[in-house]
C-alpha cells in the first residue's frame, strides 16, 4: 500500500473552522528571529473571502508576527503550480473574443452538425456562442481535458461531429492566442497538471475545509505527493464521519445527498415572508434584536437579492458589510457603459432620448453650445426629442436622419428642429467614432469626459468610481490585444461592455458592520448568530450550469463534476454551520414565497430533510399561506416611489384646465394629479416601430384637421374626392414619419387607416346631403368657472342650413353611446362610492346621475359662453371595424346635463385647490398605459404621502 504523505485531520465542527485551522498551522510554524515562520507552506482555501477571515484569525493569535503562508483558492494554486506561468494569460475578456473571432473565421462546413442544412449561419448569435463556448472550455478542464480528448475519449457519442467541429475551432482560437503572444488559461491548468512545480521555498500543501475542489486541483496535489512533497488535508466535521469523506475531504454523495438534517427549533428558527422587501425587514430585526449574542452574520443564498437584502437592511438602519464588494453596475461608468453598448449594437433612436435623462447635464450644455443653441437646456431637448419621435416615430438613429432630412427642407432653421438635429448628430457621430480607428481611445476619452461634466461627487461615491475605472483600464488593455482579430472594433467594444458587467470590487467594511457573505462561506464564519436568507431550491442545493452537449451520462464518463456531488457539498455545508452554532449561538432561515420578479420560491429541499416525526409540521411551516403585510412593493426596481411635488409651471397653477382632464380626475384623482400637476408622462415602449393607438388617434386627428381646414374640397360632396385628398395626406404624413420604407407593422396600420379614411369621406358626404357644413376645427373655447378657466379643444364646429350648430369630437375607438360614455343613473351602491361627494349631479326629486366624464357638455358650455344657443354635441367613430363606423349624438341633450357638468366640474376643481388627490383609484379605467410602472395598481407603489404634498403652488391673479 503506497504512502500518503501529509496528515488527514478533523477539525471539530461545533467550533469555528477558521480558528482551529489557524492554530493547526501556528503549531507548525518553525521559528525564525522572533518570528513564527510559515513562509514555505501553502494554503487552500475553498473561496477568496475564507482566506481573509483564515489570515485575520492567524494574526489575531499571533499578535507578535508571523511570516505568512501562501493563502488562495484551488483555481488560483493550480494556476500557481504551471512551469508556464510567467507568461501572460489571456483575461476572461481575451478568451471571449478569441472564440468569438475563431467561430467566425472557421470553415462554413463546421456549423452543420449545429444548424439544419440551408440555415443562414450569419444569423447565428456568434458573441452568445463564443461565451457559452468559453464556459464548456473552462468546465472541459476542470477535469484536465480539451475538446479534442472528448472527441477521443467519445467516438460513439451521438454529438460526436459536434465535438469534432469544436475541436477545430479550438485549434484556431488557440493559434490566434499564440500568434498574439497570449497563453490560454485553460493551458496553463494543463500544464500544472502534467507536471505542477511550486516555487522555491514552498514544502508543505494544506487543504483547509475545502469540500469541492475541482478534479483538476485534485490531480496536481496528487501529483506533488508523488514528488514527496507532504498536502495535508483538514475537514470540518467530527472524526466519526470519516467514511462519509474522501480521502480529499468532500463529501460522499451515497452517504450525504438522503442524510437527515435536523434543524434546532425549526418552528422558531424558520421564518416565512411574502416578499423580498419584507424578507429584507425581518432580517434587519433579527439582526438588531440578537446583537446580545455578539456579532451577528447574514448569509445570502441568492446572488441576486442580495442587492436588495443589502439595501434592506441598510434602510432599517443596520451597518453592512457585502464580503462579495460591489458590482460594477452599481455605478455612473456601468451606467454611461450600458447605453453605449444598445447603442452600438441596436442603434435605436430611443437610446439618444435615455441618454438625455442619463448624462451629465453639462454633456447635453456643451452640444447645445456646440450647435449654436445656448439659450436651451436640457429639459427643452428632452421635450423636442420626445415630440419628434412622437410624431416620426423613428426605430432606429438612421431612420431619424433620414426623417430629419425631411423636416430640415420644410423648416430646417426652426429651433426646434436644430434642437433635434444637435443630439441626433451627437449620437450619430459618437457611434461612428467608436466604429472607426483609435476606438478604444475614443471611448476613454468620452468616459473621461462624462467624469470632468459630472455633478461633485461624495467621497464615498469617488473611491467606488475610481475602483471601478482601474478595473475599466485593464479591460481597454485586455481590449486592445483583441484588436487585431476583428476587421471592425464594434465587436470588441460592446464585449467589452458586457465583461464590465461582470467586474465586482471587493471594499473594507466599517467596525461593527454585519458581515453578509455568500452561501459557499457560511462554514467559515465565524459569528454566533447566522441569519441564513432566501434558501429556495433554485440555489441550494447550487447544480453545475447544464450544457446540451454534457448531459449526465457524458458529465459521468468524462469525470466531471456530477450534480450529486454538488447536493452532497451543500448538505454538508447546511449541517456543518448548524453543528458550529448548536451549543454556542443560534441560527435562523428566513424565506420568502416570491423573488424580485415576483416569481414563486420553493424552499430548498435541506429543509425538509428531517425525521417524519416532524416532516408534517415542516411542510406546513414552510409552505403554509403568508399574506403581504401593508402595502407591497412591486414597482420596477424593486423601489418605493415617493409622490412627486406639484410643478410650479402647470396649466393648473394657473387656475387653467382642459375640458378632456376632469375625465382623468373623475377616474382617478391620483393619475390626474401625476398627468396635470406632477407633469408626469406614462412610460412610452420606443422599441417596436408600429404606432400605438394614441399615435393612431393623432395622425387622424391630424388628417381630418388638414381635410377641414382646405374649404375647397371640405364642402364636396364626391366621396371619392375626400378619399383621394385624404389618401395623399396620409401619404405625405407616413413618408415624413417613416421614410420610403416603412416597416412591416406601421404598413399594415397604413391599410387600415386608409380604410377608416374612406368611411370618413361617405359620412361627410352624408352630412354635407343633409344640410351640415364645417365652419371650424381644432378651435379653442374658453369659458370661466369661478376663478378658474376651461379650455376646450373642439375637433370640429357643424352649422345646418337651419341655422343650428353641432360639436363634433372625433373617436378612433369602439363606438359608444355619448351619454353612456359621461354619466349613468345613481345605483344604491353608486351613493356609498366616496367618488361622490364630487362625481354626483342632480336632486333627490329628479335624480342623481354618477358622471364618469365631462367633456361633450364642457365644450357646449364654452360655445354658449359665446352667445350661442344649446349645440347638439356628438361623436363622428372611425374605429377599424366597419360597422362600428359613423355619428352617434347625445339623444335628447339638454341644458339640465350642462348644469349637472358644471356642478360636478365645480366640486373637481374645489378639490384640486384642497389637493385632495390621494388614494389612488384601483378602478382606475384610464390607468392602463401606467401598468409597466404600477402593475396595474398605483395602489401598491407609492409611500404614504404627508401632508401638504399636493398642494398646487397657484399663481395669484392680476387684480387679486
């Protein structure tokens, strides 16, 4: 029997591992000048976080000095171990694009075995392919193996030509590296395998509870024991469990993947929320409420709300510390480095209108001062931009020179328009500068600029940006290696945007912070008190990412690593941090039923490993119903919103207000506020080019204004006269907003708004042949209401032979009786709707009427308030479906439903100068286009507002 040279050692698990494992190596530390000399070992460790905690516990007791080991993680010791070392190794950046320029420059025959026969291969995702590609690499070599040795070691395997392909490929991407002087990692980890060689000094290997290393790892230690080199291995546990271990100390998966868990005073300890956030505040409590027992630590199972465990707990005002540092995207580089990349990639339009809100103002300043335009801000570009894409609807930055070029031969010194054209040009030539030559340059230097236009920043903000650009410099560094391989920069740029989204910054935490560390680490910490968070069972137990062509039998013959061995490394992990607590100090589970998406949570399947004396009340605990405590959160981002202040330049401060708003307000109180006061916009989707129904409804509006507006052929009475004129209209609108190309989606609306053209012209011919004329469109009445003033946009004015008059609105939508539309008959339950003490009209003789909107007796008011009689008010519906199509009028209306408008409009705009706004209405019928921010609901989004807030800013009146 061969000698194992090196100890196999049991640390005792109802202890902290990092100070046992400490003291073991103080004990064998030699002595030199004063100094305990542990220079010629090195030390494995499962996570880079567990070797800090492991040289902070070595030096806390060794205050008087030691000369420390070598501490890292069996990746890094592998790396350390290769003869071909000292070479520089391709980044994580550098191996992407290599890939990604080796799947391009193969032969065409190599796709075949991946697509079916005649697929075009130009629209394969070659950046995905290349990451995913790199992943499998990297996997292959965990085990010591190439694409080459699976095709080997596989000839029957049903994906053979696969391998075969990648195989090929392989090659190329590993000559691309060497002729730009670069080493594959994957060679490296190759080489320290075939023959490991530590450097001079080193004599001894430690493997500190470390339960996955990777077989490679294994490999290169077994190898230095074959050079009597001595590779001792601790294990968290008791000595018992010995047969349960291998001999490198990871868990068995026969004797670990059923084993029984018993979790202390599951019924206390397990704690069940509804939600993210209210996950988060219980975290917070626990943490505040158990700091008797010393330091407390929080383990995040999830690496995705941890974020928002973070932000938890720092809200409820605990001190925090994430072990795991901050990524990247938490900061203004990521932010200005996202929009470049859709910018570089999609080239969408509506990247130019984020880039208005995202940038330093001083960025937008400088192109406005650039084009000429100082005398405009921000806010009047915004505004500019948004109203061109409103009416042009451009999908992409091409689309909007060309629409562009258009208006700029109509109106091209208009303001407005050179506003546009700045930013556009702007974008547009940022995009083809990052194209070109010196890109890289180009792009620090733009990033350069965005710091030096910025707003100050705190310190804090300053060290976490600077950190953050240190990283950014190394990939442009890494970036232009890669140059070389592409024949345009654009590839390179945007990978290298997506590597920064990956980049994390580790930072030191304050004295007395709660630790928050990752699931991998909770058998190193040492605290007391653990708070274990968001353990469900699509994280723990954690499964090696599948792959299509590793599937398990393959992951088997190949010597992977298996999914059991992983549910056999996280049971032992859950068992070891409840054992370490058991007598000293207490842990606790706390779960929550949905993610951040809102998406439901299974508990992890740890849980319920336990006796079926107890599996009843287990499951019952933690798959029992949990109701949401208060209002929930579901905004996007996960964030409570606060209701904004009133703007101080509203129509409403100055006692000004539409006829069609006091429909909004009966709706909903609070999405009037927010649409009139606040001045907010609903969030507009600028992805796809096909017009929404709002759009659709303006561009006829438009149309039937320019028909009204022409008294040649608005008095004809040849219906295929107003057809053609319309039809050249819509022409003329549609070329200026989309081109000579238009998109497939706005095509189809063409059609079918030319349809709903043509059934417009025979109901004009039908009013013109009953005696009905247009004397006006788009007209602006005004008429007072106390101190206040109504404004009403009438879409068409008719006057009869008989000397009567008609308002007319137009409605692109289903068609519906008017007088349906703006009130109905009180019911009981009508009376006890607290909508109205404001939305009800008439007398308990007569009736009471519950009115929903205001607009057509409104307008009639503004005509009498001219010296009219009562008009007759009505709709003119062009909806696509045809038979909906035609004039409907209010049946029988009267100077009574003027009265009651009024009366209903009195008691609104009292309660606009009360700012009696909140709550939101769930009813709400007009609150659709809100349902991106509000799922639906406003309800659930909004903080409680104080007192005060609503209060419109009013601007006194001339004379009061």
């Amino acid at each position: 029997m061969r000698q194992v040279i090196g100890e196999k050692c049991f640390l005792a698990w109802a202890h902290p591992v990092s100070p046992q494992a400490a003291r073991w190596l103080l004990e064998r530390g030699e002595n030199a000048g004063g100094l305990l000399d542990l220079g010629g070992w090195v030390v494995l460790v499962p996570t880079a976080e567990a070797g800090r905690t492991l040289r902070w516990q070595m030096a806390q007791l060794c205050p008087s000095g030691i000369i420390a080991p070598k501490v890292c993680t069996p990746s890094a010791f592998v790396r350390w171990c290769s003869p071909c070392n000292t070479l520089p190794i391709a980044s994580r950046l550098q191996v992407e694009l290599a890939w990604l320029s080796a799947l391009q420059r193969g032969e065409r025959e190599l796709w075949s075995p991946f697509v079916p026969e005649g697929s075009q291969t130009e629209r394969l995702n070659y950046s995905l392919l290349a990451s995913d590609f790199t992943s499998l690499c990297s996997r292959l070599a965990e085990a010591g193996l190439r694409c080459a040795d699976v095709m080997r070691l596989l000839p029957e395997s049903p994906d053979f030509e696969r391998w075969c392909s990648l195989a090929k490929w392989e090659e190329i991407y590993l000559n691309l590296l060497d002729e730009s002087g670069l080493l594959d990692p994957n060679t490296v980890r190759l080489e320290a395998c075939a023959n490991p060689m530590l450097p001079q000094g080193v004599r001894q290997v430690a493997l500190v509870a470390c339960p996955d290393p990777f077989p490679l790892a294994v490999r290169v230690l077994e190898r230095l024991r074959e050079q009597r080199i001595p590779v001792h291995v601790l294990i968290h546990g008791e000595q018992s469990l010995d047969s349960t271990f291998d001999a490198w100390g990871r868990p068995l998966p026969e004797a670990w993947v059923q084993r029984q868990i018993a979790v202390p005073e599951a019924q206390q300890r397990i704690h069940l929320h509804y939600s993210i956030e209210e996950m988060a505040e219980a975290v917070a409590n626990l943490c505040n409420a158990h700091q008797s027992l010393g330091a407390v630590a929080v383990a995040g199972c999830d690496p995705e709300t941890v974020p928002v465990l973070v932000d938890g707990l720092t809200s409820h005002g605990v001190p925090v510390f994430d072990a795991g540092g901050f990524s990247a995207r938490e900061t203004m580089l990521w932010c200005c480095l996202e929009w470049l990349g859709e910018l570089l990639q999609h080239g969408s339009f509506s990247s130019l209108e984020q880039a208005l809100a995202l940038f330093p103002s001083g960025v937008v300043q400088e192109v406005l001062d650039q084009a000429g335009l100082s005398g405009l801000t921000r806010a009047d570009v915004q505004k500019e931009v948004r109203q061109f894409r409103r009416v042009y609807l451009p999908s992409k930055i091409e689309d909007a020179r060309h629409a562009l070029e258009l208006v700029e031969e109509a109106d091209g010194s208009s303001i407005k328009i050179a506003a546009c054209r700045a930013w556009i040009r702007y974008g547009i030539g940022l995009r083809d500068q990052l194209r070109g030559e010196g890109a890289l340059h180009a792009l620090e230097v733009w990033i350069n600029g965005m710091y030096d236009r910025c707003l100050p920043l705190t310190q804090e903000e300053q060290e976490r940006e600077l950190s953050v650009l240190e990283s950014f410099a190394d990939l442009i560094r890494d970036a232009e290696k890669a140059l070389p391989w592409f024949s345009e920069s654009r590839q390179v740029l945007v990978a290298l945007v997506r590597a920064m989204g990956q980049v994390r910054i580790s930072g030191g935490g304050n004295p007395g912070s709660v630790e928050v560390v990752g699931w991998l680490e909770i058998g190193w910490n040492p605290t007391p008190h653990l708070v274990v968070v968001d353990m469900h069972d699509a994280v723990v137990p954690q499964a090696p990412e599948p792959h299509p062509l590793l599937p398990g039998d393959v992951v088997r013959q190949l010597g992977l690593s298996t999914p059991e061995m992983r549910v056999a490394r996280d049971a032992y992990l859950f068992e070891c941090s409840i054992a370490q607590r058991q007598k000293e100090g207490r842990m606790d589970v706390v779960l929550s039923k949905s993610g951040v998406g809102g998406d439901p949570r299974k508990p992890s399947r740890f849980l319920c490993a336990c006796s079926d004396d107890v599996i009843g009340g287990r499951v019952e605990k933690l798959f029992g119903k949990v109701s949401p405590r208060g209002r929930r959160v579901v905004s996007k981002g996960g964030l409570a919103l606060d209701v904004p202040s009133p703007a101080v330049n509203s129509a409403l401060a100055r006692r000004l207000i539409r006829a069609t708003a006091f429909g909004d307000f009966l709706d909903c109180p609070f999405l009037f506020y927010l649409r009139h006061a606040a001045q907010w916009s609903p969030p507009l989707d600028q992805t796809e080019p096909e017009m929404t129904p709002p759009e659709v409804g303006t561009l006829m509006h438009s149309l039937l204004f320019q028909f009204a507006a022409d008294q040649l052929v608005r008095d004809s009475r040849d219906a295929a006269q107003i057809a053609e004129y319309l039809h050249k209209a819509l022409e003329r609108e549609m070329a200026m907003r989309f081109g000579d190309k238009i998109p497939l989606a706005p095509y189809i609306q063409r059609h079918d708004l030319g349809g709903r053209l043509e059934r417009f012209a025979n109901i004009q011919v039908h009013l013109r042949e009953t005696g009905w004329a247009i004397i006006d469109a788009e007209c602006e009445l005004d008429f007072s209401l106390g101190d206040w003033k109504v404004r009403a946009k009438v879409d068409r004015i008719d006057r009869h032979e008989n000397g009567h008059y008609r308002i007319i609105d137009y409605k692109t939508g289903k068609a519906k009786e008017p007088a349906i539309i703006h009130r109905k008959k009180c019911s009981q339950q009508d009376h006890k709707d607290p909508r109205a003490d404001y939305a009800r009209s008439g007398d308990s003789l007569e009736g009471w009427w519950f009115w929903r909107d205001l607009q057509l007796p409104l307008y009639a008011q503004a005509w009498m308030s001219r010296g009219h009689d009562l008009p007759e008010v009505g709709y003119i519906y062009l909806p696509p479906q045809h038979p909906d199509s035609g004039e409907k009028l209010w049946a029988n209306f009267s100077e009574k439903d003027v009265t009651g408008a009024l009366e209903v409009a009195q008691a609104v705009v009292a309660r606009i100068e009360e700012g009696l706004f909140w709550p939101p209405d769930r009813r709400s019928k007009r609150g659709s286009d809100w349902a991106d921010w509000f799922g639906g609901d406003p309800t659930v989004c909004f903080r409680e507002p104080e007192e005060g807030v609503f209060r419109i800013p009013f601007i006194a009146q001339e004379g009061k």
